[in-house]
C-alpha cells in the first residue's frame, strides 16, 4: 500500500499545482481504476479517476457506510476502502448453442419492434 500511497501523493501533487479553479477534464484513457490489495490486510483499496465507477462506489458508500468508505477526495479522483473479500473474478460465461439460439431470437423479437 506504500507505493499506491506514493502515488496517490504524486496525483494529489500534480492536481494541487494546476489552477485553483480550473476545470479538469481528463481523457478516457487518463480516467483509470486501480484496485490494490495484499495478503496481509483485509481491506481493498480502490483508487479511481472514472466518473461512473465514483457514482457506483459512493452509492454503496451511502448505502452501505460501514461497509464502503471514501479514505481520499480530490478534484479529479477517490479512493475507497472496502473489503477485499468483496473483489471478485468471475469466469467467462460460455453459452450451449442452444442458448446462444434463444437469446439470437430474443435479440431478434425486441429489435423488431
């Protein structure tokens, strides 16, 4: 978490040097999420720069506020704690040919319309 700390400070440097009220507007590129977390703590962090990723999260912030919580705000990014247990990785879906067939025709029927 050291060097995700470092380079929230690098951001937060970068941000406080640009004009006060100055409008940042970042590219789609420029817009990342980083999602950091090791063996030894239990809680996630999550830094984030994409503005519907930080409306999802601070939902479940306001939702869910002992659970989700914003540990860092700036003009341009934040940074949640949420607990890593709540990071999942999920397998690609595979469909049978007969799935793929309903779902083609169902696809079919709603763009008929």
């Amino acid at each position: 978490m050291q060097i995700m700390a470092r380079l929230f400070s690098s951001l937060n440097n970068a941000d406080k040097k640009r004009k006060g009220s100055e409008k940042v507007k970042l590219s789609r590129y420029e817009q990342e999420t980083i999602i950091l977390f090791n063996a030894d703590e239990s809680n996630a962090e999550i830094y984030t720069a994409d503005k519907t990723i930080m409306k999802r999260l601070d939902t479940l912030c306001n939702t869910y506020p002992d659970i989700y919580k914003i540990k860092k705000e700036d003009s341009i990014s934040k940074t949640y704690s949420v607990p890593k247990s709540y990071i999942s990785y999920r397998k690609p879906r595979t469909l049978s040919a007969e799935h793929r067939e309903l779902a083609r025709q169902r696809m079919k029927k709603i763009n008929a319309r």
